[in-house]
C-alpha cells in the first residue's frame, strides 16, 4: 500500500508542534505529581514508624534518669551531713569512684533572672561609676563596669558578672558603689529548670569521656 504524504501548513506546523510541547509538559507535570506523592507516603511511612520508637526510647531515659536521681537523694543528703556542706545554692554534684575510672555529676540548669529592684542597683552604680570618667585610667575602669552590666541576648544580666563586679566594688572601697552591687545582688532570683544527669569514663589516654545521654550526642 502506497503511504499517503500529509502535508501541513507552515501554521499548521506551528500547532502541531505546541501540541506536542502542552502534552510533555503536562506528562512532566504529572510525573513530578506523582514522584512528590511517592515522597509524602516515604515521610508518613517513616515518621509513623520512628515516632513510637523514639516516644518508648523517651520515656525509658526518662526513667532511668528519675531512678539515678532517686537513688543519688540518700548520697546527696549524706554528703551534706558529713562534709557540712549543706547549701542550698549548689545547683550540682559531683561523685567519682575510688579508682578515678567513673564519674557521675547530678544537678540543675538554672536560668539567670533578677527582681525589678535590679534596676535600681544599676542605676546607682551607674551613677557612681559615671562620675569617675576623668582620665583615660578611670574611663577604662567605666566601660569595664558598664561589660559587666551589659544584658545578654535574652535582656539579662550574667550573674557571673555581677561577682566581677562586686570585687571591683570591694577594690573600689565606695560604699554607695558596693550598695549598689548589694542591690543588685539581693535583686538575683534565678529561675531553676529540668535536671541533667552528666556521666563520665575515662578512655585510655586518661582523660575524661562523656557518655552520649541525648540525641545530639554522639
């Protein structure tokens, strides 16, 4: 059978041409649709599955770190009875074993944080410090005393600073300059969190090597 040569139009052309174009586009698209539902199913498939076994990992770490505080509370309380240590501002709490190849410390985050009288003490010493700007030797010793009283991310000021500042104040002999520190000090209302549980070996160069406890751990 002799085949029949279909000829086109140069417009005709120009449409059959776009047709082809539209259709592979639309199978491109319908491709990358169903390639993004495969992944959506991969996630749920997945995320189902690790959530339950990451929710019974939580809860056993959980437990046993409520075990190892409960069975520290006897140790702690003896600690305190033996050596007169009892303080009740000691946030943590280190044992090592006989041998040094084991160490344990159980204590509390804390968060810095302060009364609204803070601002009260830092204005006075401000103040004070202020008036000392007269030569390059006192102006150094203010914009030291003004690091210390600067505020961290979070708008609060480091407590670890404010005993940097109080030794200043002591070097200083001022007594409105130590009120103001006093102020401040007495303004220290730090907010205690969560526990943590921090365990320790030695590894065989001596040094200490830190049990991974937490998922970003390794």
């Amino acid at each position: 059978m002799e085949k029949v040569k279909v000829e086109m139009t140069a417009e005709e052309q120009a449409q059959f041409a776009k047709f082809k174009a539209d259709e592979a586009k639309k199978a491109a698209a319908a491709k990358a649709k169903a390639e993004r539902e495969v992944y959506k199913q991969m996630v749920d498939d997945e995320v189902s599955a690790a959530i339950p076994i990451l929710q019974e990992l939580s809860g056993d770490i959980k437990t046993v770190k409520q075990k190892v505080i409960d069975n520290f509370k006897a140790i702690i309380a003896a600690k305190a009875e033996l050596f007169k240590t009892k303080n009740p501002e000691q946030r943590s709490h280190t044992f090592t074993t006989s041998d040094g190849s084991m160490r344990l410390t159980i204590g509390q985050y804390t968060t810095d944080g302060y009364r609204d009288t803070v601002e009260d003490g830092i204005a006075i010493v401000k103040d004070f410090i202020s008036s000392l700007a007269k030569d390059t030797d006192t102006q150094a010793l203010v914009n030291m005393v003004f690091r210390l009283l600067a505020r961290d991310a979070q708008g609060t000021l480091k407590a670890s600073r404010i005993v940097q500042l109080r030794k200043i104040a002591e070097d200083n002999g001022n007594e409105r300059f130590l009120e103001g520190v006093r102020i401040i000090e007495e303004s220290y209302q730090p907010t205690v969190s969560k526990q943590f549980i921090r365990a320790e070996v030695r590894n065989d160069n001596g040094a200490w090597k830190q049990i991974p406890l937490g998922m970003t751990e390794s």
